[in-house]
C-alpha cells in the first residue's frame, strides 16, 4: 500500500506593516508618506520534512488589508494540493489561478487579483527551493532548459517569443553556467542603492548618506525626483559634487510627469550626467516611454517596477520604448512570469536591472537576476540589482551586500522567510507595535484635550 502523498494542509496570512513613513524613509514625488509592507503568505503541508513556502506582495501601508483578502481568495486553489506534485509543476498551480475565470474578471492579469497570484506563486516557489535543498537561483539555473519552457505561459507573447526561441536562449545560456557560477560565488552581483536618494531626505543626509555609497563600493546611487524642478536640480548637484564624476547617478520620477513635461525636466537635469530617468511617465505608456527615449538620450530610459504583466513588458520592448528592464520580484504573477520577462529582454538585447526598493524586494529579486546571469543573459554588463538599506533584519536570510555587491544566497528557498517575531510585532493592527503605538495615541489625545 502506497504511503499518502504530502499535501497543502493551511495557506496562513499575515498584514505586515513597518511605520518607514515616520523618517521618510521610501519617500519620492508620487508617495511621500509610505509605511512599508508585506501582504504575508505561508503554505504549510504535512510532509515529514516539515518545509514550509513563505511568499509576499509589496504595499506601502493602507490597502494592505485589501491585498491579504485577495491571497485568502486564491485559498482554495491550494488546500490539498499533493506537495510533491506542486513542487514538480509550480506553472500547474500559476495557469489554475490565473485561468480562474471568475477571479480572472477583476483583472485580467493586473492589479491586485494578480500580485496576491505572485505572491502564492512565489511561496510554491520557495517551498520548491527548499525541498531540493538549493537556493532559488540556483534551482533555476541547474533545471532542464525544456522544465523551465514548460514553467512559461506563452499566451499573448508568442508574436515577440516563441517556446523555440525560449529553449534556443536557454540552451545557449548552459554554456559556460558552471564557470558563471564560480564567479558569482566568488564575486557577487553588481549592486546600486537608492538609500541616499529619498526625496524627503535633507542634502545634509543626503550628503551623508552618498559619501557612505562610494565608501562602501557602490559605483551607482539614484536619487527620487519630479516634485519641484529647483529641488531638484539643487539636490542632483549635492550628489554629484559627493560623488564624482565616475559614479553613475540615475534619477528616478516614479510616474510623476506627463510625456512632456518628462522630456523638459529630464533636459533640465542633464548637466548632472544622470544615467537613466526611471518612471518617467505612465507605466501603462508604451508609446509615451518611447516619445521620452527619442527625446532626451543619450539619457536612458528605465521603467518596469509598475508594469503589471509581461504583455506590456512585451509591447515596451517592441516599441524600444526602454533601455533598461525593470523587473519586480512581486508585481507581477510570480516567478513564472518573470521568467517569461526576462527571456523577452534576453530575445531583445535589452538588459535587466531589477526594482528592488521595498520590504523583501532585495530578498526576492537578487534570485532573478542571478539566475539570469548564470544561465541565461551570462553578464553582468550593464546590469545592477537595487539596494535599499531597510527592513533586512526582519528576514532569517536577508542580503549581505560587499563592495558594492550582491553576495550570492547559499541557504535553500527564496530568502522570503520573515523572522516570527517581526511577523507578532507588525501585523496590523493587533502586533505588538501597532496596539503600543494606538495606546500611545489615544494617551496623548487624552492627555491633549485635558490641556
């Protein structure tokens, strides 16, 4: 008699949510307050290995709660689920809860619906990793060309990509992987930070702050723009009496401007040598991005962290709407859809350099572009992963950063797993923090209205 298989026996949220926005911490021109946060997912089973997958979606504070009900809707499609099956197949349980038909109409494929299918996707992800005892970029770049086809939904893209075409790059990548993974392990990934950069920062943090990015080995920073013109113009000149002449410094607008108004500004902030304009308009513009590369090159154009789904990362690159490809670990549906995106910039010759600037992003991302180094871009030219300098301790395996680099994970998983106390001290609104926080408030109303 067969022994019964392992299966998914709870799919468990959790509203996570720090209070960033008390020292401004992710402030920019579009989001000035942001309290980040994580809408929480862990998928236990009964395997006798006790391995559980831990995924996530980003947020930056209210709203969160919307995202979590959008996870518990996916419940059903995972209860149950053979954990081997699951493992073997993570794209079975991607095509069931994006073929939901119902679920589906609130979408399709974006918003909401779609990052709370990332996030369970992400977490079968890491539950896979674990079981094969590898971290995440390493399973992906060891797997079988042909496995990792299989894992991409090709509906939609074939006119930009072909499953061919996708086995062709992917063959191409195994040679020379094993001598990129030496490399990796030895070296890292090329990293640049946002921490300097925030818009709500004085220049003297800001001052600070890019002096300690050289310092530490970084050679690009990237500051937020797009609220007021002088601003800007004084700050970008902090940053690069700071820096140098040698660092890069990207600029970043997070969609704040029109296409217009994008190519003035951007014009206008030339003499400072930014290396790219990030966001500069709609993430949904195709043709406006374009309008935008045309007008202020050789100033490049990045955008990617908003893009909702790998149709519209399909129709930027058709368009050379983009020099650089913004992916985002948990924006879009999760793993196998990032896969697709990035064998669509490896098809284009465009290269990849991850949003990472969020609770558990940098966890997430540096997997994907590692995964794309080894074995399929096989460089690391022109490419850099975003580091943002917050929330790393919450997580049991946060990045490590050295000279400026990525260290590659050893630790089996997606290095999503958050520590369980952080987990009871910010889940909103009952964590430990939030409760002292709210009798802090209501003791100083009170205290307020006595004087």
């Amino acid at each position: 008699m067969s022994p019964t298989p392992a299966r998914i026996t709870a799919v468990d949220t959790y509203d996570v949510r720090f209070p960033t926005s008390r020292e401004l911490d992710g402030s920019d021109a579009m989001n000035p307050d942001p309290d980040y946060s994580a809408a929480y997912v862990v998928l236990r089973s009964d395997a006798p290995d006790g391995a559980e997958g831990h995924g996530f979606t980003f947020t930056i504070g209210r709203g969160n709660d919307v995202q979590v009900a959008a996870i518990d809707a996916l419940r059903g499609h995972v209860l149950g689920r053979p954990v081997d099956e699951l493992c073997a197949d993570p794209g079975s349980l991607s095509r069931d809860l994006v073929g939901d038909s119902q679920l589906r109409w609130l979408g399709p494929e974006k918003g909401v619906m779609h990052m709370a299918i990332g996030a369970v996707v992400n977490a079968v992800w890491d539950l896979a990793a674990k079981r094969a005892r590898k971290p995440l970029w390493q399973l992906l770049a060891e797997a079988d060309p042909a496995w990792l086809v299989g894992q991409v939904d090709f509906r939609y893209i074939t006119d930009a990509l072909t499953p061919e075409e996708a086995l062709h790059l992917l063959r191409r990548g195994r040679e020379g992987a094993a001598e990129r993974t030496a490399t990796l392990r030895a070296e890292g990934f090329p990293a640049y930070t946002t921490s300097p950069g925030w818009l709500g920062y004085s220049d003297e943090k800001l001052t600070r702050l890019a002096a300690e990015a050289v310092a530490g080995g970084f050679r690009q920073i990237k500051l937020k723009v797009g609220a007021d013109l002088a601003d800007d113009i004084r700050r970008c000149r902090v940053a690069r009496a700071v820096v140098g002449p040698d660092i890069r410094i990207a600029i970043d607008a997070n969609q704040r401007w029109n296409v217009d108004e994008a190519i003035d500004w951007t014009r206008a902030l030339t003499e400072f040598e930014p290396y790219w304009i990030e966001e500069p308009t709609s993430p949904d513009d195709i043709l406006g991005h374009a309008a935008v590369r045309s007008a202020v090159a050789p100033v490049k154009v990045a955008t990617g962290e908003h893009v909702q789904n790998r149709i519209v990362f399909k129709q930027l690159l058709q368009a050379g709407s983009v020099d650089v490809l913004q992916i985002d670990a948990a924006r879009v549906g999760g793993v196998n859809e990032n896969l697709a995106i990035l064998l669509l910039a490896a098809k284009f010759g465009v290269p990849v350099c991850p949003h990472a600037g969020g609770v558990g992003l940098c966890e997430l991302v540096q997997h994907l572009s590692m995964f794309d180094f080894v074995a399929l871009a096989g460089t690391t030219d022109d490419r850099v992963i975003e580091y943002v300098d917050h929330l790393h301790d919450h997580f049991t395996e946060p990045v490590v950063i050295r000279d400026g680099r990525y260290t590659a994970p050893t630790a089996p998983g997606f290095s999503a797993t958050m520590r369980p106390e952080s987990i009871a001290e910010f889940t909103y609104p009952d964590g430990t923090f939030w409760t002292a926080d709210l009798a802090q408030r209501d003791a100083d109303e009170r205290k307020g209205k006595a004087a």
